[in-house]
C-alpha cells in the first residue's frame, strides 16, 4: 500500500514513516516544505542502510496523492493541512492522530477543539474522506526503533467501518501492536485527551507509558 503521511517531519510522523516502510509499505513523507520531508526521509535511510526502506518525500499535496493518508501535524495545523488537500483525499481512507495538548507548567492538559477532537474537526473538514483517529499513544522514541516489536494497543474510532477495517488491519502488521475498534469518531475526544494522562505519566515516573489493555483475548475481531 502506498501510505502519505502529511506534515510527517516531527518525531511521532518520522518514527511513524520509519516504521510503516519497514513493513512492506510505500510510503511518502510530506511537509509544507518539500526540502524538510526529503531532509528528514535521507536521515531515516542514513540511520536504516541495511534496510530495504522505501520511502520517498514531497509537499503535503505530493503526499496526498497516496492510497491512504496520516496526517501527523501539530494539532492546530491539522484542519487546515486536510482543508489544503481536501480534493485529493475524496474518496480515501484518512488517518489523524494529532493530540490538542497544552503545557502549563509542569502540567500537561487538554484541550477541547470546537468539534470536540482534532480528528472530528478533521471528519468536518473532510466530509468526502473516511476519517479515523489512530495512533495517539504510541511512544515516538520506541516506534522509531525498528528493529524492537512495539507493545502497545492501538485505539482505532472512526463513522466509517471501511476506515476501521483498512487502519486495523494496517496496525495489524507491526509487530507488537494490537488494534482494537474503540468505536465511533465522538470517542476520538476522550483517548486524544487521555495522551496528557500519559505524558503526565511519563514526566512523574521518568519513562514512556504505552496503552495496553487486559481482558480482551487477541482473536477476538
């Protein structure tokens, strides 16, 4: 599958690319800027050499043009990326896992966007699109490190079952994850803003928490 990732040029979009290449997926990195996706996409090829990534770069609308589309902004960037490649994502399955997240003080704490997540302001701004939310609480650091499984569920919520299926069995492939259908978008609201429990978790505890659940048996669909 070719796989766009857009405005993928931060640690969680660049480990995310590393990680969907290293297992069998054409991939392009996009970014407002075409220099910084084709920087960050040699230095995923530099650090992997023995590896056969398939990785390419190019603006965000270059990057949209693939089958299925993440997009991996900052969270207030997100609506306006998808609004910026909206005719080229009708149709398509659209990925978001963007966290609205604000630090105050040592404190992380979440935010609310008008429709009640990033990935549902997303959905609004793409009404043609298949949008699920995905991929929130997956430590960057260790999602990065392809040659380690990562162990963690993935909380997968969409309106849309095909996005749902398509997204799941796309997590499916990467060794240690487990996807799990967390039901529809309106759910996006509360793992988006559980990340800032996490990440509080991490700063008081000093290591990177991932989500697993316990009393789901793994071949349950």
């Amino acid at each position: 599958m070719h796989i766009g990732l857009l405005g993928a040029t931060g640690p969680a979009g660049t480990a995310l690319a590393a990680r969907l290449a290293s297992v069998g997926h054409e991939v392009t990195i996009g970014s407002r800027s075409k220099y910084r996706a084709l920087e960050v996409r040699d230095t995923i090829i530099d650090k992997w050499p023995d590896r056969s990534l398939t990785i390419d770069s190019a603006d965000n609308q270059g990057a949209a043009d693939a089958e299925l589309v993440v997009i991996a902004t900052p969270w207030n960037a997100a609506t306006e990326t998808a609004h910026s490649v909206r005719t080229r994502l009708r149709g398509k399955v659209v990925v978001c896992m963007s966290n609205a997240l604000s630090k105050v003080g040592r404190e992380f704490q979440p935010l609310v966007p008008p429709r009640g997540s990033v990935s549902g302001s997303v959905q609004a701004e793409l009404p043609d699109s298949y949008v699920a939310a995905a991929f929130h609480h997956v430590p960057a650091r260790e999602l990065a490190q392809l040659d380690e499984p990562v162990i963690s569920d993935i909380l997968i919520c969409s309106d849309h079952q095909k996005a749902t299926v398509t997204v799941s069995d796309l997590v499916g492939e990467i060794p240690g994850m487990r996807p799990l259908d967390a039901g529809e978008l309106s759910n996006a609201t509360a793992i988006e803003a559980f990340t800032a429990v996490l990440l509080q978790l991490n700063v008081r505890y000093k290591t990177r928490v991932a989500l697993k659940l316990i009393g789901i048996d793994d071949d349950v669909d």
